[in-house]
C-alpha cells in the first residue's frame, strides 16, 4: 500500500481543522444569534402566546343549568370561562353542613363587596334537582340575605355528577346516590389562568376573601406588605373558642363588638348570656342534635326556627367533649362581657349608677 505524502497529511489536517472551525462557529451562532430589530407585539398576539391552560372546554362539560330566576346558562360558557370562581354544591333541606357553608361563603361574599358579580362570580349548584326547583333556590338565598353576584342552580342529575366528578368533589362510596351525603369542600379558580384549589367552608372568610380578591387574580406577583416583625402577637384560642369560630361564628356573634362589618348578625341570635338563659342540658343537646329537636317539636328550639327565617341549626355531628369546650367558651365570653356584680356586704352603701346583670329566674329558663 502506498503511503500518503507530507503534503497530503497537511492538506488533510487543514480540512480536518477547517471542519472543526465551522462546526464550532456554527453552535456559537445558534447560542448567541444575531441580534435584529424585533417586530412589534400587539396584546392580542401576546395572549395567543400564552400557554393555554389544560382546564378548558375541552376538559369541563359545557352543561346546560336553569338559575334561581329560571334562565338557563352553560357551565362553561355562562358561568367560568376567563372568570375567578367560587363553587359549592348544596340542597336546600340539608340539615348538616350546607346552611354553614351558605353562611360562610355569605360572609366572605360581604368582604368582597361590588366586586362579587364584577370579577369574582358565585356559584352554588344543589344536588337534588327534583327539589330543588328555581322557585325553591330563590327563596333559601333571600332566607340567607344573598346580594348580587351570586347564582344557585340546578340541573340534570347525571350532569350535577360529571360536574362535581370534573370538580374533584364526588366520593366514592359518599357520594354514591344513595343518600345526600357529599364532599363539604369548595373549589375556587381562575379558569383563565387554570390555577383551581379546595378549600374548607370551616376556612376563616378573610382567607377565603383574599383567596378569591388577590391570589386568583395575581398569583405571579410577590405579595407586598408589612413586615411580619411588625405583627401583633396573637392570642391561641382555647379548643371551644376555635370550634365557634370554625363552626359557629357563620351565623352568630358574641356581643356588639363580634362579627362588625361581615353583615352576618341576622342570620343567629348573639350568644353572649346564653349559657344564663338556657338549661345546661338543653344547650348541650340543641348543639348536638338540632336536627333532632326540631323534628320532635321542641317549643324553644322550632321559635329560634321560625324567627331566624326558617334556617336550620345545622347538626355538625360534633362529640360531647367538643360541645362542653363550646359551652365552656360561651360561659367565659359572656363572664367577661356581662360581669356579674359581687353582692353587696352587710353595711355597705349600695353604689350609685350600676346596673346588675339579672340572672334568669328559674321559672323562665327552659
């Protein structure tokens, strides 16, 4: 075989390099291209740009609902495309969680103000459509005082289960059809930006309020506000105080200075002095089994019925010791509001300008 010579070896090595060197330049120019004057963007180009969110029509149902005036709306047209929402699903004759959840979302719906029906839209959906008619839904939101913004609907069976299913709020073995039993939680979204998350209607309405009023609408913004070394130290509840204010708090208040400004008080009577008024057996079983006790025609517990518009106590299926802790708290807050004056000693002037909190008589506690 016959041996290249010195000049074909440097010829060689010279393309060798030569194909390096391009081969370099090349990945230099795809790092870096050149630069060049960029073409206008128009918004409009910019938000086809955005990716799309994969919770669009082609992901919810676009299902046909009739509202408590009876028009009829779509799912995903009408009620969440481009929109920041709050849904639950009720019936109106639940005796458990759903007059809490309704209360709840009331409160945070006052917190919110005219932007409820602007840019933050409510949604609540019954799970009994035979029921449950437009004529029925209308009157249990005026029972619960239900400003505008805010839409109860209802519709087909099968279709009320694919949305819940869609929504991630059907249980297997729960919510089976059997009973009325479902899932408690809510969902709030931004349907536009595709960012949805459950929440408890046992959250406190100004997380809920801030949920739907800040984080859905400017989630990629940093949160501004006072430094956390500025903060005051907080008080931690007792267990009975925080079972009022997760449980009890939608509906009643604890003095005039409790629950000012959230538009609630009219929904359940204050019950500051409650423990004063009522028996201590019959409080501790209207807070266990109201439910039960309206059933049966208990005279006191079907006027509390009747003067609070017809809205149920709901039976939270809570245990006896939770219940003594709420009494508990209930006796401390009124024993702080409403002390009791000491009696006079014998010889002592009576004080001039004091009034006594009168303990019941006996005859009139029931």
């Amino acid at each position: 075989m016959k041996l290249p010579t010195a000049r074909a070896q440097a010829l060689g090595m010279h393309l060798v390099l030569i194909l390096v060197t391009g081969l370099l330049a090349s990945r230099l120019l795809v790092a870096n291209p050149v630069p060049s004057t960029p073409a206008p963007v128009s918004p409009a180009s910019a938000a086809v740009a955005e990716p799309a969110t994969p919770w669009g029509g082609d992901y919810f149902p676009n299902t046909l609902l009739t509202d408590q005036d009876g028009r009829q709306v779509h799912f995903f047209d009408d009620l969440i495309k481009g929109k920041v929402v709050v849904i639950n699903f009720i019936f109106t004759s639940c005796s458990d969680s759903c007059p809490l959840e309704t209360a709840r979302l009331r409160q945070v719906q006052k917190l919110l103000g005219d932007r409820v029906g602007k840019d933050i839209f409510f949604y609540s959906i019954s799970i009994d459509p035979l029921s449950d008619t437009p004529a029925v839904l209308k009157a249990y939101a005026q029972r619960f005082q239900v400003g505008p913004g805010w839409q109860f609907l209802t519709g087909e069976f099968a279709d009320v289960t694919e949305l819940r299913q869609k929504l991630g709020l059907f249980i297997e073995g729960v919510d089976n059809g059997r009973t009325k039993d479902h899932n408690l939680s809510l969902i709030v979204g931004n349907q536009q930006t595709g960012r949805w998350m459950k929440a408890s209607p046992f959250e406190n309405p100004w997380i809920l309020a801030d949920q739907l009023a800040n984080t859905l609408h400017n989630w990629k913004q940093p949160s501004v506000g006072e430094s956390y070394a500025n903060a005051p130290e907080i008080r931690p509840p007792s267990n009975g105080e925080e079972l009022f204010r997760t449980r009890c708090a939608s509906c009643h208040s604890l003095g005039p200075m409790d629950g000012q400004g959230i538009g609630m008080r009219s929904i359940g009577p204050d019950l500051v002095g409650v423990t004063r008024q009522r028996d201590p057996a019959w409080l501790n079983r209207w807070i266990r089994e109201p439910d039960r006790m309206l059933a049966e025609k208990d005279p006191i517990a079907t006027a509390l019925f009747e003067r609070f518009d017809k809205i149920p106590m709901p039976n939270l299926r809570l245990d006896e010791r939770s219940v003594q802790s709420i009494i508990e708290f209930l006796q401390a807050e009124t024993d702080r509001q409403q002390p009791l004056l000491t009696p006079l000693t014998v010889g002592a002037e009576e004080p001039q300008h004091q009034q006594a909190i009168a303990v019941p008589d006996k005859a009139r506690v029931q």
